[in-house]
C-alpha cells in the first residue's frame, strides 16, 4: 500500500500545501519564503528518506511565526494520512546525529497521543533573520495534528546553525526508524490496546 498523503491550510495568515511519500527517497521541492526554514525542512525529507513537497506563502511581512506553525500543522495531517492504521510499523524511532560541536537526541512514538518535550538551549536567538522560538511552534504543530509524542534534546551545542541543523535531521531520522515496516509484526499494530 502506497503510503502518501496530501494536506492543504488556506487562513487568512497563510497558503499552505504539503505532499509526502514516506516511502521515498529523500527528495524535497520546498518554498516556504524563509531560506533557513526551507533548508532545516530539507533535511527531514533527506535523512527521513521521505519525498517532500511544502509550498508556503505566509504573511511574512510581520514575522515567520504563522508560516512556520502553519506548515508544522499542515505537515502533520499529511503524515497522519500517509499512515491511516499504523498496521506493521516499527512504532518508535530515535536518533542521535552530531553537527561538529552540536548533538541532539530526538525520540518519537507514534502512540495517536500528541505530546512535545522540546529542550534546545540556543545560545543565540536568531540565526540570520529567523526567530529560533518558532522551531518549538513548528513542532508543537506536527505533533498536535500527526498524533505522536517526540522529545526533543539538543545535549551539546555552541553554534546555533548546528544545534538546528541537527535538530531537524534527528527528527528525520527518528522518524524513518518509526515508520518503517517491522516484518515480525506485518499484520499488527504494535500496541497491546489493537490501535493507535
């Protein structure tokens, strides 16, 4: 069974389409108006092995905040519709990925139960012109509408371009790991309630 989905977001603050293959291999065509914010989303697809398209128009002209929460949400539902019964899936992911002097440990359980534990010290908050505070909006917006419990703990880091960097491909990876397909329980959904 194929596993991709589509999602769309239209407000009046943002414009938003999103398409994922979860069974791809890592492409990406993402054009959300924020360079920095297009490159972090670049290493989800590349490291999750997941064909991404995000196409985003938001209301930049006051800030990133809507767009960048607006495409987390929107990332979200697509997800959860790529994986409509979780039916021979590993379930949990993690992953630890180093950047130089940064290090960050992402955990994710695709329990149907949204939760976010985000812990990033960034020792500096803007990188360029973005606003580090809305990574945690992003996130926060995944979880709320894909269901699942990710904790996020970036352990190391004096360079706030590497504590992201690795954020986002430790998310990537963690979720490749929970998504793929566990062939000692293909016909299961790896829970003891028999959904999620």
């Amino acid at each position: 069974m194929e596993r991709i989905a589509s999602a769309e977001r239209n407000t009046l603050e943002t414009r938003i389409r999103v398409e994922i293959n979860l069974d791809g291999v890592g492409r990406s065509d993402i054009s959300t108006g924020i360079g920095f914010f297009d490159h972090m989303l670049d290493q989800i697809a590349r490291h999750g092995l997941f064909d991404l398209t995000i196409k985003a128009e938001g209301d930049l002209h006051i800030d990133t905040h809507h767009t960048v929460e607006d495409i987390g949400i929107t990332l979200g539902q697509a997800f959860m519709k790529a994986l409509p019964d979780k039916k021979g899936i590993v379930r949990y992911g993690f992953s630890y990925v180093p950047l130089d002097e940064a290090l960050t440990r992402v955990v994710v359980d695709l329990s149907g139960r949204p939760g976010l534990e985000y812990s990033v010290p960034y020792v500096r908050g803007r990188i360029g012109d973005f606003d580090v505070d809305v990574i945690r909006e992003f996130f926060q917006g995944f979880v709320n509408h894909a269901g699942v419990t990710l904790h996020v703990d970036n352990l190391k880091g004096i360079n706030a371009h590497h504590q992201s960097e690795t954020v986002f491909k430790a998310f990537g990876r963690a979720l490749r790991v929970a998504v793929a397909a566990d062939e000692r329980s293909a016909d299961s959904i790896p829970s003891t309630k028999g959904q999620l």
